[in-house]
C-alpha cells in the first residue's frame, strides 16, 4: 500500500458507493425508508464483475450522487453524530470486505450465488432481488467473526422488509469497499487525503447535479 499516492477519481466513487450504502443502511434503520433510485443502484453495482461494466457504472457519476453528498458533508467542519454513525458503517464495511477477502471458500460461494441469481434476475423485481442478496448476506458475511451492528427504531430493524434490505445493502457497500481497497483505497484516506478527496468529490458532485454543501 503507498501511503502517499494521490486519489484518483475511481477510487473517490468507489469510496462514495461504500458510503452510499451506508447512508442507505442508517436511512432504512432510522426512517424506516431511504430513496429508491440510489438503493437500485447499489444492488446494479453488487453483481458488476469486469472492469468494462465497473467504468460504466462509474461514469454515470448520477449512480452514486447521494455518497458523494456524504463525502461532502463528511469532510465538511464537524460531522455530526449522523454523519459519524455512518462513517461507521463505512468503516464496518471496509473491515468486512478485508475478512471477506482472506476466504477463498466463502468467495466461492458467494460467486456460485451471484451466478444463479443473474441467470434467474430477468425474473425478479427489485425487492425480489434485494431478497436474495440479503439471503446471501446471511449465509455467508453474517458468519463472520466481525459483525454490523446497525443502530435504530427496533420496529424499523424488527420489519423483515426492511431488515432483509438493509442486508443486501450492507453486502452493497462491502462490494465498493473491495473495488475501493482495488485502486488502493486504505483508512488512511480518511485521514491524510481528506482535502484531496473533497476537491474530487465536489466535481463529480457538480457533473451530477448533486448538490454540495
């Protein structure tokens, strides 16, 4: 890992999809909803395998405008306990992407599933989708030795609805945290590149449309 490399603007969007779901995650738990275009997205960008798909997605920087709102809000003054909530998640996320990563056997799994489950997606509705991705998160992350613990209204989080999204979500951001951690993404980033990734994250907000504050 180089400490010192410079963001690029693949890996500002990889990190902002990592807090998209995040902030998706905190939505679902805290309001019972979130927006349904951005979730749609995430779950898009869950079954991306090749590069040539990955830079497609990314350049329809629309795709991840609602983290790139958070990226600015992060790295703007003070965050808030908001804000901070959610940069947990991120954090959780990026930890399970690493712990992820050190399980060939749970890949291969994981990899079968996603198969099975593009083969039959021409036949299932979002929510259909979302469903199995949640599953998946269940049989395989939640069976990690590091787990989320997702704060909010318990009759948010007891809605198996609601729960079964925030799982596929949670597997969402897991999914950009591995892409981010591939253009040498690391915790530091949050820390030494702070202005850096600001900088990039409000032009890619302006080539979206995305207000930045």
């Amino acid at each position: 890992m180089i400490f010192g490399s410079r963001c690029t603007d693949e890996r500002v969007l990889a990190l902002a999809g990592v807090l998209q779901c995040a902030t998706i995650v905190d939505e679902l738990a805290t309001q019972g909803h979130s927006n349904d275009s951005s979730t749609a997205a995430c779950v898009v960008a869950f079954f991306l395998r090749d590069q040539a798909s990955i830079r497609s997605f990314f350049d329809n920087t629309s795709n991840v405008q609602l983290g790139l709102a958070q990226l600015g809000k992060l790295f703007s003054g003070l965050p808030t306990e908001e804000i901070r909530r959610r940069t947990g998640y991120a954090f959780q996320m990026i930890q399970l992407s690493k712990q992820m990563a050190d399980r060939p056997d749970m890949l291969g799994v994981i990899g079968a599933d996603m198969d099975r489950m593009e083969a039959m997606r021409d036949n299932l509705n979002e929510l259909e989708l979302q469903s199995q991705v949640g599953e998946l998160y269940q049989k395989t992350i939640s069976k990690l030795s590091f787990r989320i613990q997702v704060q909010g209204q318990h009759g948010y989080l007891r809605q198996e609805d609601t729960a079964s999204t925030i799982r596929a979500i949670l597997f969402c951001g897991i999914r950009f945290a591995h892409l981010w951690r591939q253009q040498r993404g690391s915790q530091m980033d949050f820390f030494l590149r702070k202005s850096q990734i600001r900088d990039i994250a409000k032009r890619l907000a302006e080539a979206s449309n995305t207000t930045f504050h």
